[in-house]
C-alpha cells in the first residue's frame, strides 16, 4: 500500500492526475431513531484512486475518527384529551407521556405545576402524591400505579423510550360550569437541561460529553380539566280535556303539556333551551305557550320562545343561564287531537 505522503506530490504531479481523482469517504456509524448511539466511534478514511503511468494506483490518507458525544433531549406530550370533572372531585388524572428524544440513557426528574396563568380555577395536586407511573397501561389512575418520587425513583430512559404519566389533581368546590383549570408536567434531564449546545464535559454515557440538544433537555406541557356538573331535573306532564268535559284522548280533545326544568347542582346551565316537538296527529293550539304563566308569542320576535314550524313544528322556549337559584322553570302549551 502507497504510504500517506504520496499525497504530498509535487503540483505538476497532482494537475496529471486531477481529471481521474476521486476521493471516498468510508465512515463507520448506526443510525439511531434518536440519532446515532453515543459512545459510537466514526472513523473517516479518504481514498484517492488515480491512473500513473498507465496503471491503477490507490492511496489512503491517514484515518480521522471521533467518538460521539451524547445529546440530551426531552418531550413531554398529553395523551388525555380536556378531563370533565365535578366541584370536589379528587385524583383527577391527566394521561402524559415523556419520551427520551436524545440518543443515550438519560434520567428525568419530574414536576407538576397547578398554578397556570390564564385558566378560571387552579386544581391542586393530590395529596400525598400527584404524579404516577402509569403501571398497567390502563392510562386511568388505579390502586397499583406506582407513585413518583423526585430523586427516589426518577425515570431511566434508553434512546426513545416513553414512560407513561398520570398527574392527579383535586378540583376545588367554588368553580362554575364550563370553567378551566390547567396543570402542567415538567420533565428535566438529570445531568442537567439550558441553552442548546451547552456542554457538560465528560458526564455523557460511558464519560463522553454530554451536549443539551434543542429542547434545552426540559419540556413542560399542560392539560385541562372543565367543570361539567350540571344536573337537571326535565319532568314533563300532560292534561287531556276531550270536549264533552272528560278526560279521554279522543278526537277534539285538548292536551295541554307542562314541562318543568330546575338546576339541583352547582353550576350554570348556559343558554338552556327548551325544544318540544308536536306529536304526530296532533295539531298545536295556537297562542297557547306560557313560561311561568307569562304568555309567550308564537312568532320568532323579541320574547323567549315561539312555534317553529319551519321544518318539524315545535315549541321552543329559551329559558337563559340557569342556576340552582332560579328555582323551578315551567313551560306550558297545548296541542289537539286530530
């Protein structure tokens, strides 16, 4: 084999050969999902295959190899979507799952924050514990998830791999319908997280450098909890007036139909309406619809209800924003027999 000088030829000698030059580079390395391994050495050696009088001649220059380094990067995503909950509620979970984005074996140490600016309530994280490893993969908070705890039990995760994380909150008793409550998880390299490409000299896997990649090795990311706990109490009832003074559903008889609706929870049942289809062979009573005894126009107008016969008739009336405090809502109108 040619010795690595050779390439140290005179200029005259390197223009007579520049048409046939070719040069190659052979590196030895393992793509990774997460990149390549650390620990990997690349070795890199150049060829140079070039014709001198009338024969094939090759060249090798010296080999130039590193060991590479180990980045170090976090992703935090919700898995769960918004989580309906009721006034009081307690261990409210939200699914999450940190994923080990760098290419070698990394712990993280993981944070909840419940105190999110821009939400209408603040959950607060459970006691004694708020966060757990979602241990059956059940992605609910059961009896035999395995409770986290900084330091004690920080998550080891090789290249790419995902843990699973439940965040349990208590849902205060002063919070409305439809209001949101965030709460965040954080999840931060051991070795240490900041600007990317900050260097941690020599405490990468195996005491290569470690190297922060562009998440900053921390990543925090919230989900959200919605009141949803409203109950109605929808009763709806009927009086049939036939025209020889009985109560026999025959025809011409009038049916006269009473709905109540009344919030027995906290909460605000916004814009409530009541809608209630005309049965079939049966004609609506005209002028006949009252909201708590007040009579309400058939016509769309400026009231709170009308008929609708625009495609199935029926009555409909708009009772607002309800809440416990408005007490018992009746509706009432009348239809005949055909």
């Amino acid at each position: 084999m040619e010795s690595a000088s050779r390439l140290l030829a005179p200029a005259s000698t390197v223009l007579r050969c520049v048409s046939v030059l070719c040069v190659i580079l052979v590196p030895c390395s393992r793509v990774y999902a997460a990149g390549t391994a650390v620990g990997t050495l690349v070795e890199s050696t150049a060829i140079v295959d070039f014709i001198q009088g009338g024969s094939r001649q090759q060249t090798l220059s010296n080999t130039v190899s590193f060991v590479v380094a180990e980045r170090i990067d976090v992703v935090v995503t919700l898995r769960s979507g918004q989580v309906a909950v009721s006034p009081n509620g307690l261990d409210q979970a939200l699914l999450f799952s940190v994923t080990n984005t760098g290419n070698g074996s990394e712990a993280f140490s993981l944070a909840v924050n419940s105190v999110v600016a821009g939400d209408d309530f603040d959950p607060v994280p459970s006691v004694p514990d708020s966060v757990f490893f979602d241990t059956d993969g059940s992605g609910d908070f059961n009896t035999g998830d395995v409770a986290y705890s900084m330091g004690v039990n920080d998550p080891v995760l090789a290249a790419d791999e995902s843990v699973d994380v439940l965040v349990l909150n208590d849902i205060p008793g002063a919070v409305a319908n439809a209001e949101v409550g965030r709460s965040e998880l954080s999840a931060t390299a051991a070795t240490g997280s900041g600007v990317p490409g900050t260097v941690y000299a020599g405490q990468g896997d195996g005491g290569v450098d470690a190297v922060i990649g562009t998440t900053g090795a921390t990543t925090t990311v919230s989900g959200e909890y919605v009141v949803d706990d409203i109950d109605i109490n929808v009763v709806k009832s009927q009086l049939v007036s036939d025209p020889n003074g009985g109560n026999e559903p025959i025809v011409g008889a009038t049916i006269t139909y009473t709905i109540t609706v009344e919030v027995v929870s906290s909460g605000t049942a916004t814009a409530a309406v009541i809608s209630d289809p005309i049965p079939t062979w049966s004609t609506y009573v005209p002028d006949s619809i009252t909201l708590n005894g007040t009579a309400i126009s058939d016509a769309t107008d400026g009231d709170s209800g009308e008929y609708d016969a625009a495609v199935s008739p029926a009555v409909v009336v708009r009772l607002g924003d309800l809440t416990q405090a408005d007490g018992l809502q009746t509706v009432a109108f009348q239809v005949r027999i055909d």
